[in-house]
C-alpha cells in the first residue's frame, strides 16, 4: 500500500501542540497493531517550512523543517496549524499563495486553531463552514465574512476540508482524517495506543 504523505507547515510562533499533536497521530497510526513495530504509519508526514533555519515555535521550542516550501513534493494531506505566528503569517504572500496552490491540490485539506485564518487568507474557505481558537471565532467572521463560521463544534467537516477548534482539538481533527483514509478501527486503535480518549462528542469543549 502506497503511504501517504502529509505536509505539516511550521513557521515562527507557530503553536507546539497544533502541528506535534497531529504529528503524533499520524506517526503512530498503524493498519494492524499486531504488526506495530514491525510495519510503518501508512502515513508519512513532513514539516516543510519557507527556510531551512530552525524555526522557533510560540514556546521556544526550535524545530529543523524537512524540506523548503519552494521544493515540497505532492502532498496527500495538508496540515496549516495556528499560533500567535499566524498574525504575521496572514500577511506573507509567499506563504498564503503557496497554501492557496496546494490546498487546491490535496485530497484532504486542514487547518488547527487560528491556522483557519491563513486557509481563509488563502479563499479556501469562501461559502465553507469552518472553525478555530475560540478566542478568535470573531477575528475570524469579521476578517473573512463569506466563511460560515462555526462556533460550537469541535472539528468541523465540509467536503474534503477539516478545521478544527484550538491548540489540542488538533489531536481529534487528526485522529478524523485518519479515521477518513483508513477507517474507523485504525482511528480508535491509533487513540487508545496514545492513551487518548476518542472523540465521541463534536461539541466545542470551553
């Protein structure tokens, strides 16, 4: 089986727990968790970033990107995560036209937390429901007023697009597209490997 690939976008202050929790999903994801350490995640991620620096996340971290915008292969899957960064971000055409172009291409196409504005930033959201942080619901509806904003859901699902609430809620958006490329039973399987309680409820959860 051909894995797929996932782009994860970094960029600076961008939040730790909105791009490594969807990390952390699709990394250890697995079609048969009788072969666990024997067979890899059907899923292969890469955090591709604009420059080869380290980019220094909201917390400090420091995180070397696997390959440069400029050079990214296709990609299945596109993650855009959120952050304080997002502010300076929205406003980085080369960043906001690269998302444009390739989350024309993707089969699957999302966003966690304030990473819905640069989606939004990019007209991949006009006429589609959407969600985020709900510290910046209304940032959202009132920079971009043709999204149909979402405010009590957790994950939100319109087509091919997911978006999610903040910071965490991106565990359960990655555990859905999961749960989309290869079925309920690896998603529930992939959550209880984590320890993580599987998101039977969609309600926004603040």
């Amino acid at each position: 089986m051909k894995r797929k690939l996932v782009g994860l976008v970094i960029f600076p202050e961008v939040e730790v727990l909105d791009f490594c929790g969807p990390y952390e999903v699709f990394t250890v994801a697995r079609l048969d968790e009788a072969r666990r350490r024997e067979e890899p995640s059907p899923l292969r991620v890469l955090l591709v970033a604009e420059a080869a620096a380290a980019v220094t996340t909201a917390g400090g971290m420091r995180v070397i990107p696997d390959c440069l915008l400029a050079v990214c292969p296709p990609l299945d899957i596109l993650v855009v995560p959120g952050g304080w960064g997002t502010r300076r971000q929205i406003a980085n055409k080369i960043l906001i036209d690269w998302i444009a172009e390739r989350g024309r291409q993707v089969e699957t196409l999302t966003s966690v937390c304030t990473g819905a504005l640069l989606l939004a930033a990019a007209g991949l959201l006009n006429g589609r429901r959407a969600t985020t942080h709900w510290r910046s619901l209304s940032w959202l509806r009132e920079s971009f007023p043709a999204v149909i904003v979402e405010d009590n859901l957790h994950v939100v699902e319109d087509g091919h697009i997911l978006t999610s609430a903040g910071i965490s809620a991106g565990i359960d958006l990655a555990l859905k597209v999961v749960g989309r490329s290869f079925g309920e039973a690896v998603a529930r399987a992939t959550a209880r490997h984590m320890e993580y309680r599987f998101p039977e409820d969609n309600t926004r959860r603040v």
